[in-house]
C-alpha cells in the first residue's frame, strides 16, 4: 500500500477536542465531520486540505476523549494518512477500525513543513521526502492492518472475511 500527499504539519498533543470539537458531537455522519475537521488547531484546515493529503505531528496525537468521531473527521476530509511521533492508544486503535492509516515516526515531525510532498510504503516502513532525498524508516504496517484499512475499516474487513 502506497500513499504520496501533501503534509499538513501540527505539533505535540494534539487532542480530539482539537481534531473534532465536542460541539459536533451529536453526529457521526463523515460529511458534517469533515467540514469541521481540526477546526480548533487550524480554522483554515478543511479549506486547504486536498483528497490524499497527510498529517503528520509531534507526540501524543490524538490524547484525550476516545471517540470515533476523531479519526472519521479526518478520514472524511480526505486525509490519507497521519504520522506522528506517537498516538494515544485509543485513537490509534480507532483510526485502525475505521480504516484511516497511521504511523509512527520520531524524527520526521522535526525535518518536515507544511506544504512538503511525502510517499509512504506502509508495507514496507519507508516514508521518503523527495524534496531533500531523505528516507525515513518506520515499523512496516502490519499485514493484517493492511487489509483492515485497504478495506476502509474492521466492519468492512469482517464483512468480506465472512462473505456477508
């Protein structure tokens, strides 16, 4: 599984009351989500995120309440994939089930800007930043996760396990 976008840079802890504020919480239907995806950490975000697009970002992403509603908004706005140093343990078995990807990496949040054009290789662990050459290793996305996001969730893998 390959990915190339543009990044959108945040930095250290951000939580998911900044990915999606509790004030549009009483949906979780994508399309109203996405439109106030990140609303709290950059108001401009939904206007300058394209289809393919990445996160990627310091420690911690993701911290605070567990809610779904978090990486649905994301996935919603069109972002293929977040990277971070690190993620909050609920939020990344959440972006997981709802088939968003995500990796972490501790040295790319410190070397790259908004606006740069990385390529990803979940299955091998390369994240590769054309503009300065550079390629950053990480832990190669498990198999079995790379089926349950190329089949756009955990419901949806289980379904076509089952033949349902």
């Amino acid at each position: 599984m390959k990915i190339k976008g543009s990044v959108h840079k945040f930095g250290d802890n951000i939580n998911t009351d900044e990915i999606i504020p509790a004030r549009y919480l009483n949906t979780i239907d994508p399309e109203v989500l996405s439109g106030h995806c990140m609303e709290d950490a950059d108001p401009d975000f939904v206007k300058k995120v394209k289809k393919g697009d990445i996160i990627v970002a310091g420690a911690n992403f993701g911290c605070g309440s567990s809610r779904e509603h978090a990486p649905i908004a994301i996935k919603a706005a069109g972002i293929s994939c977040v990277i971070a140093q690190s993620f909050a343990r609920i939020f990344y078995r959440n972006a997981i089930n709802i088939g968003l990807a995500i990796l972490e990496n501790g040295q790319l949040a410190g070397c790259i800007q908004t606006g740069d054009i990385i390529e990803i290789d979940l299955a091998a662990g390369r994240i590769y930043e054309p503009k300065n050459d550079k390629t950053y290793i990480t832990q190669p996305f498990p198999e079995f996760m790379q089926r349950i996001v190329s089949a756009g969730g955990l419901m949806q893998y289980v379904k076509d396990s089952k033949g349902i």
